[in-house]
C-alpha cells in the first residue's frame, strides 16, 4: 500500500517548495490520471470522425456507469457536466421561475451559485433568500433550522451545500431535503466538494438533482463533474447549451453537448482506481484527521476560532485569521490579494474566504500532504505579509 503524506507527492505534478494546503479549490489529478486523460486524446486525435461518431457514445456511458457505482446510483441519472457550477446553471435555467417566486440558498453558498440565482431572478422576477448563518456554527442542528425557518409557501427551490466551499463543513443534507420535499419543494444540492471528501449514496441523500465535482477528491482531470436526477425529475432538465439530441432524454442530451475534449470524462476510471488503490475509506479517514489535527493547531497558535467543530467537517477547515492578517472591510478583493501575497511571498497556496467581516483561512487536507505543511501559515498568521 501506498505510504500517504509527502511521499506520495511523487504522484503528483506539484511544484516542489510551494505548501500545496488548497486541494479544495481547483485539485490535483495523479500523474497516472492525467496519462489515462492523454492516451484517451491521443486516440480520439488518431481518427477523429470514428472516435467521436463510434467509439465514444458507449466509452462515454461506461465511465457514467463507474462513476455511478461509486456514488450508488444509476448510470441512466447520471450525466457528465464540465463542473459544479455548470450543472447548478443547468437546472436553475431550465425551470420556469415567475414573480413571486423564492429560490432558496444561505449565506454560505458558493458565490457562483449566487450569481447564478440572481441571473435567474432578474429574468423572472422571482426572489432570492438567503439566511444569514453566523459562524463559527455551533452544530447542525443550527443549519437544519436556518432552512426550515426560511421556507414558506413562496418558495420554489432549495439549494442546499453537502460541504460548505467558504468554511468546509459538511451539512445535514438529507434532514435539510427531507424538510423541503415534505413541503413539496424542489431541492438541488451542491455537492461540488463531497465526492471522495465524504462517504457518498447520492440516491439516499433524497434530493431531486445532485452535483458532484470529480477533480477535487476523486482525482479526475479538471472539467470533469456529473449531474445526477432523480428519475421522474430528468425530463425538466436541459443542458445549458441544447444541441442535436434535444427532446431525446436526459442522457442524450447532455452526452453530446457538442464537440469538445471528452478526455476529463473518459478519465473519470483512472482517479477512481487510484482512490481505489489507496484505498477510499482509507483515504477518507486520512484528510479527515489530518484537516482536524493541522486546523487545531493553527487555531491554538492563532488563539482563533475555528468555523465548526471538528465533527461537522472532513477534508476542509476553515481558521479565522489573526489580527496580523485582517484587512479592513474584509471583502472578496481583500481575500483575493492576500491568497496572492501567500503564495509570493511565503510560496503557500491556501484559501482565503470573507465571511461575516471577518478573513478565514480555509485549509485542506490530500493524501499527498503531511501536518508539517501547515507550518508556514501558522508563522504567517503571526505577521502581516512583508
């Protein structure tokens, strides 16, 4: 068995000297995916017109069907989407919205997600809501109610997180979308950072659409991610750009979006072997303790808080920062030029989120990483970047 930690940097294209603590923004394939991606372009460039027209429909439909066996679903409610985001915008524009309408998501929700709601809104007249959830969270309990005390007979769909991109705690989707669908209400769930990160039954988790993103925990190539639908909910979704096989089903539409480099779908096998490989549970268990151990001893060295407790997370934390590293206004921009100044300045990529006036680190944790690569941010957090 593969040794986890540094080690297993050899498995990666990462640069060497840089604290590689951010897996969760834009992740890392294994070098043997990224080959796997290769070899599937380096055929489909050997005879274009056969591969696309021949090869691809069954080569397509048996990656949906690996990937479906992992998550526990079916591949005939699966289909490939270039990410999270990608899918979130499919099922927002294929509903009708009216005025008076509510779309339902929170003050944690990815902020693409919340452009992507009020574009929809703005064309419709229909509303967004958006529960303000204080953080640090003190348990789940306070996520189930923020939901609930929010839905009325307005509202339309939920968008709920599975893990919370700002803070990476981990929800309690199925009590939050069995509270929905009690009421009647449609509910679509971001699960762009759950893949791999949690132990995954997409089915069981209740909802009507679920998106997951592959290239984070799962090792795929960037652009590969999937939409799942519940059976009788597949017929209301498009793909965002409608092609030859509209009107013909749900997988076909969304196979054949138009041509394109299908290589980060096809790879999918390959980052689920490696997981494989290394074993999932195993792999789980690792970023687990590894992310609670290194946000515990950030927090402790920066007397800060944390945004949840240690239960209510796996492979992501996030750390307040100290006063050293806060900026006033704490705004998206301040975040953004300090996640710059890391990285120049002290070679550490991690993330930077504005959330409640506040900065918060949010750290992640991969099998190619080890406690000792959070060493540099804590002494960081100590001093503002000079």
């Amino acid at each position: 068995m593969l040794e986890f930690g540094r080690a297993l940097q050899r498995k990666f294209r990462l640069e060497a000297g840089v604290d590689f603590i951010n897996h969760g923004s834009f992740g890392a394939a294994p070098i043997e995916v990224l080959d796997a991606a290769e070899r599937w372009r380096e055929r489909m460039e050997a005879n274009p017109d056969h591969f696309l027209r021949d090869v691809l429909p069954d080569a397509l439909r048996n990656a949906a069907g690996d990937l479906a066996r992992f998550i526990r679903a079916d591949a005939s409610d699966l289909v490939f989407v270039e990410n999270a985001t990608a899918a979130i915008n499919a099922v927002l524009r294929s509903l009708d919205f009216k005025a008076g309408d509510e779309i339902l998501i929170n003050s944690q929700s990815y902020g693409a997600v919340r452009q992507a709601v009020r574009y929809v809104c703005e064309r419709s007249g229909a509303k967004a809501v958006e529960p303000r959830l204080a953080v640090p969270v003190a348990g789940p309990e306070q996520l189930v109610e923020a939901f609930a005390n929010a839905i009325n007979h307005r509202t339309r769909l939920v968008i709920v997180d599975h893990v919370s991109s700002p803070t990476g705690l981990v929800w309690p989707v199925a009590k939050i979308v069995a509270s929905a669908r009690r009421r009647g209400i449609l509910v679509l769930v971001d699960g762009a950072h759950a893949p791999g990160q949690v132990e995954l039954d997409v089915p069981a988790v209740g909802a009507d659409w679920y998106t997951g993103n592959c290239h984070k925990w799962l090792f795929a190539p960037r652009g590969c991610a999937f939409l799942w639908a519940r059976s009788e909910r597949k017929s209301l979704i498009h793909p965002l750009a409608i092609s030859h096989d509209y009107g013909r089903g749900f997988t076909a539409e969304f196979d054949w979006p138009g041509t394109r480099d299908f290589s980060p779908w096809l790879a999918v096998g390959a980052g689920l072997r490696f997981m494989e490989q290394l074993g999932a549970d195993a792999v789980r268990d690792y970023c687990r303790e590894l992310a609670a151990s290194a946000a515990a001893k950030i927090a402790r060295a920066w007397a800060q808080p944390m945004a949840g407790p240690p239960a209510m997370h796996a492979a992501m934390m996030a750390i307040r920062l100290p006063d050293a590293l806060q900026q006033p206004g704490a705004t998206r921009e301040a975040a953004r030029r300090l996640q710059s100044a890391l990285m120049d300045r002290h070679r550490i990529a991690v993330a930077i989120a504005a959330i409640d006036g506040a900065l918060w680190a949010r750290i992640s944790a991969q099998v190619y990483n080890s406690l000792a690569d959070y060493d540099r941010l804590i002494d960081a957090g100590r001093r503002a970047p000079s």
